[in-house]
C-alpha cells in the first residue's frame, strides 16, 4: 500500500510518502507565493525518486495551515493531529509532542496509540517560533545555521524579554550596544524563546517522553535551551521538519485500512 | 442631557463629517454582516424551522428601531444597560423599554482605540467607538444607563459613556453568598429604582411590578423550554438559539416570548418526527467565557457548526445568550417588599458572573458548568475569551482543572474583535473538533 501525505507549511511544502507504513521518500521546497503549484512539484518528484506516480497513491491526507491549497488530497487531519501520530510512530513512548515550524509553536499531548488528547498552540505572535530566530541571526550579522553552534559557547545567560519579534529585536540591539558577546545573545534568543514554548506545554502538563519536530528542532540552540527550561530529555528526529507531512501519511494508512 | 459643548471628560471631538463618513461605512458593513450570517445559518441548516423568519427580521435592528423610535414619541423612556444586573422589572413597571446596548461590532472597535489603549476589553473599545459615531440605535434612543460595577472594563465605560447620557451606577458586591452582600445590593436596587421613577415620572407601583414580573417569568420559562430542547439529538443549531435567546436584549419581551413558545411548538414536533438539524452523532459543544455580540463577533459559533469536521453547539455559559434568562424571579408574597428583595436575590445570587468570588472560589459558575457537561451530555468546552478579558482568562484555569476531572476536553481560544484571525481560528476548532471526533473514532 501507497500512502502519501502532505504538510502545507507556511513558509514550506513537504511530501512523505510511505510504503506499507515505512518512509520511501520524502520531498520539500518553498512555498512561495503558488503553494499550489509547489507542492504538485515536490509530490511529484518524491514520487519519480522511487519509480511512481499519482496512480500507485492509495490515498493522499494533507495537513498544515495551508491544507485546503494541495493539489491532490483524499483526507485532511489537523496539524495537531499529525504531530501526535508522527510523534508516537517515531518515539513509541512520546506522550508530548512540540512542534515548532516557522511562524507557530504548538504543544500535542498524546495516547499510545498517537491519538491526540488535548493541545496548545502559541499566541499568534511568531516569538516562540522559527521566524525569530531568522530576525535574530538577520540582526546579530550570523547565518542561520550558526546560530545554534554559537549559542552553545556562551558562558552565561543573558535575559531578553522576547514577547514578540520586534520587541526582541529591539533588546538584542540593547544586548549589542552593552557589548555582549555573539554567543551570549544567541543564547539568550534560544533561552527566550524556550521560555514561551515552554511556559505553554506546562500548560498542558510536560508527559515524558517529548519529542521535538518541526523545522526548529534541526537548531542545537533551541534544543539546548528546551531541555534546560522543560528539565526533561527533548528527543528529537532525524528529519524533524517532515513529521507533519509522515502524521498525514500514516493517517492515510490508517483510513485506507478502514475502508 | 448634556450639550454638545460641554467639555468631554473622555470623548475626543470629531467633525460630524468623519462621523456621518465613518457611519456610512461600517453601517453598510454591518447590514451586509447580518445578512450574511444569516445566509449562513440557512445554508448550515437548510430545513431551518420556520419559526426562525421571526428572529431573523428581529436580528436586522432596523426594525426594532423603529418601534422603540415610534414608542418614545409617544412619551415612553428608553433605558439601556451593559450588564445583566440591571432590573429589567423595575424599567417595565415604570413602562419604559429595557434594550442591552453592548457593541459586537468588530470595526468600532478600531475607533474606541483613539479613546483608550489596546489592552482594553474589546467589547468596551466597540461601544465608546459606536458611541462616537451614533452607530447603535439601542444606544442612541436610551434616555439614561444602567452600569453594574462588574469588571474593571464595564465600570470604566460607564464613565465613559457619562460623556453623553446619565448614568446610574449600581454597586455590585464580588461576594454574593452573605447577608452584608444582600442588603448592599437590595439597597441598589431600590435606589435604581427611584432613578427610573424620576426618569419617567411614573411610580412603580405593586401592580405593575407584580405584572412585569410575570412577563419576565413567562418569558423565563419559553427561554428553559429552548434550551431544554438543545438536550438530546439536535434539533435546533447552536447559532439559531444562540440568535433567539439574543435578541431578548432588544425585542418586545411579550412578543419574544410568544415567538420562542412558538417556536418550542415546532422544536417539539421535529423531534417527535426525528427531524434534526444536523446528524445526531455530531459532536455536542459548548462554548464558556466572554460575551459575543452580534452581528460581527458571531465568529465562533459560525466556525464551530460549519467546521470540518461539524460541532453542535448544544449549550453555553454567556451572558449574551444562556445567563440572559435562565433563572426566573421567584416571589413568595406580591408586595412591594417581598418583590424587590425577590428581584435583587434573583440578579445577584443567580448570576454565573466570573467577577464573583467566594472562599470556595467562584463555585456557581463552575457548578453551573459541571451540571451543564453531566446534563447536556457535552462532548466538548471551548473556552473562548477576547483580549483584556481578566476575569474570564483568569478562571479558565478552575475550569480547565475541573473538567479534566471529568475528562472533558476544553480549549482555551483567545480573540479580539477582528475578522483576520478567522483562519487562524478555523485551525484551532477544526483540530479540537477532529480531537473530540477522534475519541469516537479514528
């Protein structure tokens, strides 16, 4: 059986398509300004990367905050949803998924069975999500993808009060004009950050195992600063951007089994 | 009246061009909403009852306008409120017209901004902004308002609203169950009640009052035969009971109360057909927390029954829609005495009003709620409260901690009075409704 799933993100598409409920391929790209039109392009290819095509799909589920844009879908199931599946499949013993995408943080706690039971999203402000630490790494002159590696060299914390991108960025500048160092403020940006997905999956009750997923989970910074705040292990996937999209393909499983 | 010259101790000055401008406009917006959610309404219930014409016509306030328009010509006074502590009795035995004038309009809201911040309660910032351009005609037509000092926001707007009309504010005690309480609020009461009195010139005298009391109780028991008929299989959507018990606020209370009777009549034959409004496995909701006013801040309860998957909303705990009438005036003896003190125990100790307290806590709401969930079989809570709602986000916590007792899943869902954030919402109900349908079936 052919399953796919697709994980309309807001800054990007991605495709997992599963055989007999094991990855053989998965997909991603922008999705720009014809999310439409991206994702056909990702399917398709994920698809031609392991000799198939549309017609071997038995059943296609999409998700993410864009789910109504796929080209193609049998089923939807909600981000929350996918996050609690993809979380438990992964993780057997994962009772708390967090995902931390580009513009949203949310928290899923969730049964054996990868059943969602109840859940958080953060408070439409892009603090606690990827997009910050995109502005922050903009304003301190660094690459995205050092931002974790740096922050881990700081020799203490210095506090921001990150409740929303602008403000947060108008505090790294009061960081820079004392002279903090580069690691210091990356620090506190990650330590900022997990504060506000933290304070938010306390709401929910911290269940062990959490697992991690989402683009953010790839960043060693937020990682570290997560474990600290949450004081519990935070596992986190090997591709933990696509979890959306493989909760969405096992749930295509599961509803082609029912039918 | 004040004059228009007089200094203003809050309102700013705007030229009656931008205000007659900016009238126009949202007007337009508001008539266009109203259809529109009514078109909704229809669509989601295509065999909606019949009975339902009559609401309708009611929820587009140019009608009502009109009678209450044609009814101060002929010399009777109007009187507004914000809260559900003002004695409607009181005002109907003086023979004048209660009408509840809190603003569910989003796009005001954005005016009331120029008078105070944006952390305000945006119910409060809807109503300075309608007042500044004369868009309620409940408002308009009030001689005088009723303000119970309930939360921060609903004390301070009826200062602010001092600007244009009297004001009398009624002194609510946060502790309801003590005799000290009582005695404060029964001497509120009676002052109020002098207020009306001089307003109108009208005495209130023990026959009126035992005659308004029993208007409100015959339309007390249409309200309970309503909602009695949301337990058990669907036969009314959420959105079409939520809209009936509303325009409580405005309509002719006799009339109304006919109507609703009129309504039940064919609620009951439905369901004695087994005629339901949606399918009877739909999930059963019930939503808690901040006031939603219509016609604009209707969102919720639209999203919630056009969701994919569908939610039923089955009962409610707001003050714009169940609290409005749920407890009826309960007399032992018709003189004056015994039916004023009737009536202030009936406002105080019935009310469900997060800005109580208790040793125990606020325990009449959340007793209130609990029998709710056990009685109508709800499903699932969601807890909706707009932005600067203290007193509704601060309970959220009790609640979440009681109903998980119960296992009953509740969501906390955080608004304002815009319609951006529609989709943003649409994704958080969808997700809880697909949680709550996943317990049955996945």
């Amino acid at each position: 059986m052919i399953t796919a799933g697709i994980d309309m993100g807001t800054q990007s598409v991605k495709a997992v398509i599963l055989k007999d409920s094991e990855v053989i391929s998965r997909g991603k790209s922008f999705s720009g300004f014809e999310p439409t039109k991206a994702a056909e392009q990702v399917v398709g290819e994920a698809l031609k990367k392991v000799n198939l095509s549309l017609s071997n799909v038995n059943h296609i589920t999409t998700t993410g905050s864009g789910m109504d844009m796929a080209p193609y879908f049998n089923s939807t199931i909600s981000m929350m949803g996918a996050d609690a599946k993809a979380g438990v499949y992964l993780f057997p013993k994962a009772r708390t998924v967090i995902d931390v995408g580009a513009e949203e943080a949310r928290a899923v706690k969730c049964d054996d069975n990868g059943i969602m039971i109840d859940f958080v999203v953060n408070e439409r402000c892009a603090a606690g999500a990827g997009a910050f630490i995109e502005a922050m790494a903009r304003a301190l002159e660094v690459k995205l993808e050092e931002m974790g590696p740096l922050s881990l060299k700081a020799e203490r914390a210095s506090p921001i009060n990150a409740t929303c991108v602008i403000f947060g960025e108008s505090d790294v500048v009061t960081l820079i004009h004392r002279q903090e160092s580069k690691p210091e403020i990356a620090r506190a940006i990650f330590d900022a950050m997990a504060e506000r997905v933290s304070s938010m999956v306390y709401r929910l009750g911290v269940n062990p195992d959490v697992v991690l997923v989402g683009g953010v989970a790839k960043d060693v910074g937020f990682v570290a600063s997560l474990k600290r705040k949450l004081g519990v292990d935070v596992l986190t996937p090997e591709f933990p951007e696509y979890a959306g999209a493989l909760g969405a393909a096992l749930i295509a499983v599961n509803r082609v089994k029912k039918m | 009246m004040k004059s228009q010259s007089e200094e203003k101790k809050y309102m700013p000055v705007i030229s009656q061009k931008e205000i007659d401008e900016l009238r126009n406009v949202i007007k337009a917006t508001s008539q266009r909403i109203i259809a529109e959610n009514i078109e909704r309404m229809k669509k989601t219930d295509t065999n909606r009852p019949k009975a339902m014409q009559y609401f309708d016509e009611i929820a587009n306030f140019g009608t009502r306008e009109k009678e209450i328009r044609a009814a101060k010509e002929s010399g009777k006074k109007v009187i507004g409120y914000m809260c559900l502590f003002a004695p409607i009795e009181l005002i109907l035995a003086a023979d004048a017209i209660p009408v509840r004038v809190n603003s569910g309009w989003y796009d005001t809201s954005k005016l009331g901004d120029r008078v105070v911040p944006v952390e305000v309660c945006p119910m409060v910032r809807s109503t300075i902004g309608a007042k500044m351009i004369g868009l309620s005609p409940y408002l308009e037509l009030s001689d005088a308002l009723i303000s119970a000092l309930t939360c921060d926001g609903m004390t301070k707007l009826g200062e602010i609203l001092s600007d244009y009309k009297p004001v009398w504010a009624m002194v609510l005690p946060r502790v309801k169950d003590s005799a000290r309480s009582l005695r404060l609020w029964n001497e509120e009461i009676k002052a109020v009640k002098r207020q009306i009195e001089a307003l109108t010139g009208n005495k209130i005298r023990q026959k009126q009052l035992k005659y308004a009391i029993e208007l409100t109780q015959k339309a007390t028991k249409a309200f309970r035969r309503l909602q009695e008929l949301r337990n058990g299989s669907p036969v009314i959507m959420g959105r079409d009971a939520m809209l009936v018990n509303q325009t409580y606020m405005w309509d002719d209370i006799q009339r109304w109360t006919e109507k609703t009777e009129a309504l039940c009549d064919e609620l009951e034959k439905r369901a004695r057909q087994k005629i339901w409004a949606c399918p009877p496995d739909t999930p059963r909701v019930m939503v808690t927390g901040t006031p939603m006013i219509w016609p604009d801040n209707w969102k919720l309860p639209t999203l919630i029954e056009e969701a994919n998957p569908q939610g039923v909303l089955v009962a409610d705990e707001l003050c714009s829609s169940e609290r409005l009438l749920y407890d009826p005036v309960g007399v032992d003896e018709w003189t004056m005495n015994d039916m004023l003190k009737a009536i202030g125990e009936r406002y105080l100790m019935a009310s469900t009003c997060s800005c109580f307290t208790s040793e125990d806590g606020n325990e009449d709401r959340i007793n209130w709620l609990l029998n709710k969930v056990k009685e109508w079989d709800i499903q699932g809570v969601i807890y909706y409260v707009v932005r600067g709602c203290m007193l509704y986000a601060i309970e959220y916590t009790r609640v979440k901690k009681v109903l998980d007792r119960l296992n009953i899943p509740v969501y906390y869902l955080d608004t304002e009075y815009t319609r951006e954030d529609v989709g943003q919402m649409k994704t958080r109900v969808e997700a809880f409704l697909e949680m709550l349908t996943a317990r049955i079936d996945i």
